[in-house]
C-alpha cells in the first residue's frame, strides 16, 4: 500500500498519479482520492460542434487550440462511425469535433473566442450549440441506464470494450488509422459495429 503526499507539484522525479490513473485496475486500485473543486459557473459554458471531413484535421484543430495554451473542459474528435452512435441526428457521414468552454466568464469567452478564431478559417460545417449542450448534459449516466445497456448487451450478444492508448500529437492520426484499417478489414461488418473515439481530454 502506498501514500502519494497531497502536495501540489513534485520538485523531481515521475509523478506516479500519471501511471496508474486511467489503468482501470491493471496496476492497482484507488482506495482513496483527494479533489480540488472549483466554483460551478454553468452560466458561462459555451459548447461547440463541428463537421469536419478528414479525422487529422480534426485533431489538427485540437492540437493548435490546446498548444496555443486554451484548455477546453472537453476536447473531442469523435470518427464518423462514432458519430453515429452519439450523434446520428446531425453527424453527416463526417466525423464531429467537440468542445467545451467554461469556468469563469473571463476564461470561458477567451477560450470561447479562440475555438471561433480557429475554425473560422477551417473548413467545416457548425453544429448548433443546443445540440452540443444536450449530449453534454446526457453524458453521465446513473446506474439504471448503465443496468439497462448491460442487459440489452448480453440479450442481443454484443460485445463491448475500451482499449485507452496514449501518443504524441504527431502520431495520433497514425495510430488511428492503423488501428481502424485493421478492424476494418479483420472484422465483419466493422462499419457497423464499430466505435472508436479518437481523441478525449476532460
């Protein structure tokens, strides 16, 4: 069993949070947590969507954002056929682009202007922020829904699963399009049964 100090920032060394948050108990399990919160201030959120044809310009617009040193709440490019699972009403065929500002006013419309800079001289098709806005607030689901996908998974025989990988920017639209080619091509029926995200930061 190990302690890490509640301490704010490590002089040197790797900070081990980084290794195991996200293993999902490969490595070993959280018993305790310590949060920072930060004041709710939902009347400032912005919420963005956008149509974009090729998934690397997707991550292109996100790599610019982030690197410029905005840090949307949710930063997502979603392929099209994930789209299609989340956003079947407006996606297109196209993969869908998904951010979110919010904080305080003075942060929220900085981050919002730079995320209007960014894509205004990007092709693109705008999604309406009302849509963006309602798959946002149905994002965290209560044990119910959860319960009822877990059913309908084992009555129909589907399987579902997440495989979390990391790379540098530069490698990110390689990695997905390895990963894709070769369900795609290994697997029957793959455009309809796949789901891949391609990027998240939360």
């Amino acid at each position: 069993m190990t302690r890490i100090k509640n301490v704010p920032r490590r002089a040197a060394g790797p900070d081990i949070r980084h290794v195991v948050i996200g293993s999902e108990g490969a490595l070993c399990f959280i018993t305790e947590v310590t949060v920072k919160l930060f004041r709710y201030q939902p009347e400032n959120n912005r919420y963005f969507g956008f149509l974009v044809d090729d998934f690397a310009d997707g991550v292109a617009a996100l790599r610019e954002l982030i690197t410029a040193g905005y840090r949307p709440s949710v930063c997502r490019v979603y392929s099209p056929e994930d789209a299609r699972q989340h956003f079947a009403g407006f996606y297109q065929g196209k993969n869908v682009v998904v951010l979110v500002a919010e904080g305080p006013k003075g942060i929220a419309e900085a981050t919002a202007g730079a995320i209007e800079e960014l894509f205004a001289g990007r092709p693109h098709g705008r999604v309406d922020p009302v849509l963006i806005r309602q798959w946002f607030e149905d994002l965290n689901w209560g044990q119910d829904r959860i319960d009822a996908e877990r059913a309908d998974m084992l009555e129909h025989s589907h399987l579902g699963y997440t495989t979390e990988v990391s790379v540098g920017w530069s490698r990110v639209s390689d990695l997905f399009d390895a990963v894709m080619g070769r369900i795609r091509g290994e697997f029957p029926r793959a455009g309809d049964l796949t789901q891949t995200s391609g990027n998240q930061w939360s």
